[in-house]
C-alpha cells in the first residue's frame, strides 16, 4: 500500500466519523484523531464545510416548511364556494310540484283504468282485452304513485313512460287516420305523454339535487 492510498484510505474514515458526528451519533474512533486530521488536511477541511453547509440548508428548508400553513382546506372550501353559482339546481318546491303533478296523474289513470277492471263479466275478446289493458294502466299508475313517494327511482321509470307515451302516440295517429278510432276518444292517451314528461323532469330535478349536495369533508 502507498502513502496515497493509505492517505486516501484515512480521508474516507475522517468523513464517515465526520458524518457520524453531524447525525449525533458515534464516530468509531478518537474525536481528538479527527481534529489533527482536519488540521493537516484541508481537502477534509473542506468536505466538512460543505458538509456543514448542506446540513444547515436542509434545517433552514426544514423550518420554512414548518412555517408554511396547510392551505389545502381553504382551497376546497374556496373552489366548492366558487361552483356552488354556478349550479342551476332547481329548488325543492319546484320537485314538490312535479311530485304532485305526477301523483294526481296516477290517481287519474287508476280511476279511468278501474271501472273496465272491475266491469261485470263478459264475453268476448273486446272485453278481455278491455281487462288486459286496464291492468297494465292500474300496474303503471301504481308504479307512478310509487315513484311520487320516492323519487330518486324516478330514472328508472322513464325509459317505460316515454317508450309507452311514444307507442301510443304512433298507434293513435295511425288509428285515427286509418279511421279505425276517433280523436275524442284516443285524447285519454295524452296522459300517458304528460306522465312520461313529468317523470322526465321529476328524474332531473332529483340528479341535478344529488349532484348539488356538498361532498363529505374528510379528517
């Protein structure tokens, strides 16, 4: 071994105590070894200046950071502030309407639907399905009484109020121009039409509310 590298060699065991020392911890040999060390090596001296340096930088940053208040709260609570305006959502007393509006128009479809429901017994097949069709209206009417009690199931509905309200206003029109009906007595269809379009807003109303609703804060 050289003079070089056995200087190199103790160079490299000076840094690791002078490491050590820094962190608090033991050096693994003398303290009075690493002074006379640092006094007649002025490449050590100069590793362990920078080595100081960086350390103090780190604690300063360390403090800084301290000091800086955790702002990400305020900035939810800002941005939730800022898109609260800009939502559209109707007001409660706006859904109360179209609740009502659809309850009172299942009440009417059930008491058009059961009188042919509870008709006296007949022949025929104009009669029987006369009680078909009346079963269907009693079903649905149901279902929409439902749906004003509880409208968050109002989007399930829809697609059946607006397929049904679409079919019968194509097989209206055709009966009435084929003259196989008359307009008076098809009109009763169009509460189909009103329904399905109440259900439609009434589903709206009550997505648009749900999405409006502030999201949980979290701790």
């Amino acid at each position: 071994m050289t003079a070089d590298d056995y200087c190199t060699m103790q160079c490299a065991q000076i840094r690791i105590a002078l490491s050590a020392l820094a962190d608090g911890e033991d050096p693994g040999i003398d303290r009075a070894v690493v002074d006379t060390h640092l006094a007649e090596c002025a490449e050590c001296r100069a590793w362990n200046a920078a080595a100081v340096d960086a350390t103090a930088a780190a604690v300063r940053q360390a403090r800084r950071d301290a000091d800086v208040p955790d702002l990400t709260a305020s900035v939810l609570a800002a941005v939730a502030a800022d898109r609260a305006p800009s939502r559209k959502a109707p007001p409660m007393a706006h859904a109360g309407v179209l609740r009502w509006a659809l309850g009172f128009s299942a009440v009417a479809q059930l008491l058009l639907a059961l009188p042919a429901l509870i008709a006296e017994p007949g022949t025929g097949a104009a009669v029987h399905t006369g009680r078909e069709m009346a079963s269907f209206d009693v079903a649905v009417a149901i279902g929409f009484l439902f749906v004003a009690g509880r409208p968050a199931w109002a989007r399930a509905l829809v697609p059946v109020a607006v397929a049904l309200a679409g079919c019968l206003l194509v097989t209206s029109s055709i009966d009435i121009v084929d003259g196989a009906a008359q307009f008076g007595h098809e009109l009763n269809h169009l509460l189909a039409g009103v329904q399905a379009v109440l259900l439609w807003l009434l589903a709206r109303t009550d997505r648009t509310q749900t999405a409006s609703e502030p999201l949980p804060r979290q701790v």
